[in-house]
C-alpha cells in the first residue's frame, strides 16, 4: 500500500531530485516499538526488599507488554547531498509488566500485585550518510548517541495496603538505523526509517534493555 500511495503522489507532481536536498529540514516520525526487557530485574528487586524485612515472594503469574507506540521529532542539516548532522527528540515507547503472587511473612501469607511501566525519552545526536538511488529515492545510514531518561514507575498491592515507588536514571546509548525516502513537491519527503536503541537504562535501578523501532514520517527540507 505504501508502494502505490508513493507511486501516486509522484504522479501527480512535479519532479523533485532526492540529491539536490541539501541544507536545513525539520520532520516527524511515528510508529511501533519493541523491547527486550528482562523482567528478572524488577523481580530480582522486590524479592530483594522483602528478603531484608525477613519476608520471601513467590510469583505465580506474569504478563508483559513488550510493543508500544513510539514517536521522535528531528532537525538537522545536509552539508552536502552525502553527509548531515541530525538533532531529535525521541520516546521509544513503555513497557508495562503484571505480576501476581504470595509474600510469606513472620506473621502469616497475603496476595501480592505488582503493576510496573517503564518508560524513556530524550534527545539524541546522529550523523547521517545519505545515499541518492533516483531522482526522487533516497537510502540512508544513521549513528549517533541516545540520551535518554528511563523511568521506572512501580506499585505493590497487598492485601492490607499498597505503595509507590519511582527510580529514574540518565545514561548515553548507541542508536543506529537505517532509512529511505521519497521525495516530492520540490521540498516534501516520506519516510521509513528503523532505529535500534542499544542497551538503554542502569543496572541497579531501571534495568537495562534495548529497543528497536519501525517508523513512518515525514520532512520538509527548507
């Protein structure tokens, strides 16, 4: 479907060359997510804290939520039709983990419930090698650094209370990806792009994963 709506725009206007977009341009992405978060790690923490209280979980059911929406917005500059500099902000989706299980205590057993979502964001720094195949398509190989928040949001439910907890961390990632585009109307572009975000995250606190992504968008290159 993608194949013929970029087939038709070209059809109906003017004839733009993908080599001479050189220069400044801003643009959109928006699509799907996909993690590889470990959940040992959020098990790992909570097994620790009530082992410290004397206490010990047993979970019995899980769920996790591996796909999530992701967005990023960019602007960059082209210095010559090979080569550019790309700044974006990126949220490379949530992660929402279930489980469910039994603490024994000192003073008898209750129902335990953990609902956890961690989440990043933040902006990221990539040169850009450009390749023309056409007049009007392009390929692209992007590399750069990520530095994204991960934000851990936990709450435990027991059978007499519940709590609340937050952990963040800051940390520089590799992102690499590749793209291709189709230009139209002069100065209009659309995009596809894979992103792969490698090992974002802090060991001891949010835990570590990567993520890759599969966008769509567009650029209007000035």
């Amino acid at each position: 479907m993608l194949g013929l709506l970029l087939l038709g725009v070209g059809a109906r206007t003017e004839t733009a060359n993908a080599d001479d977009l050189s220069g400044a341009y801003l643009g959109g992405n928006f699509g799907r997510a996909r993690n590889n978060y470990d959940t040992g790690n959020i098990d790992g923490q909570i097994s620790s804290a009530a082992a410290e209280s004397g206490d010990s979980i047993d979970f019995t059911d899980r769920s996790i939520q591996k796909m999530s929406d992701a967005w990023w917005f960019d602007a960059g500059y082209f210095f010559t039709q090979y080569v550019g500099i790309d700044a974006a902000f990126l949220h490379i989706g949530d992660i929402k983990y279930v489980a469910v299980g039994t603490v024994t205590a000192s003073g008898g057993n209750q129902s335990l419930s953990t609902w956890n979502e961690i989440s990043s964001h933040g902006p990221a720094l990539s040169l850009i090698l450009r390749l023309p195949l056409s007049e009007s398509f392009e390929a692209d190989l992007r590399v750069g650094d990520y530095f994204g928040k991960s934000t851990w949001d936990n709450t435990l439910s027991f059978s007499s209370h519940s709590d609340y907890a937050r952990q963040s961390n800051s940390d520089s990632s590799l992102l690499a990806g590749l793209g291709a585009s189709y230009t139209f109307a002069g100065h209009w572009s659309l995009r596809l792009d894979y992103l792969r975000v490698n090992q974002t995250g802090d060991s001891n606190t949010t835990g570590k994963f990567s993520v890759n992504l599969a966008t769509a968008g567009v650029s209007y290159t000035f």
